[in-house]
C-alpha cells in the first residue's frame, strides 16, 4: 500500500527531463545518417592517428581497414 501511494506521488528532479522510445529514437538517427550518406563499416579500431594542425585522424583496423576522418 505504501508503495502505490509513492508510485503515484509527483517528483521534482530539478531540470527538463523526458522519456523517449530508444527503438523509434534509433530508427529516427537511422535514417537522418542515411539520408545523409553516413557509411558503416563493421570493425575493431587498432589504432588512431590524429593530425592535429588539420583536425583529422585515421582510423586503422584490426583487420587492417584504413579511415580518415574529417
């Protein structure tokens, strides 16, 4: 009985808060990288290489797959 009672209580938590579906919240980033032509490549990073003075990096795999970031 006292668990309904606080159950039904309203709480304050200080700031903006909101409840969101993950799967639909997934399926909306889904289609807006999509839709911008975002690729995926399945893989383990191996190792980063950043070059500082142009904010890039490359990503090697451990399968040896090589990305540059932009």
């Amino acid at each position: 009985m006292l668990m309904l009672s606080l159950l039904s209580a309203q709480q304050r938590v200080g700031r903006s808060y909101g409840r969101v579906c993950r799967r639909r919240l997934r399926q909306h980033l889904l289609a807006q990288c999509a839709a911008a032509g975002v690729q995926y490549l399945e893989g383990e990073v191996a190792s980063v290489n950043a070059e500082p003075e142009s904010a890039r990096a490359t990503l090697t795999c451990r399968d040896g797959t090589a990305v540059r970031t932009r």
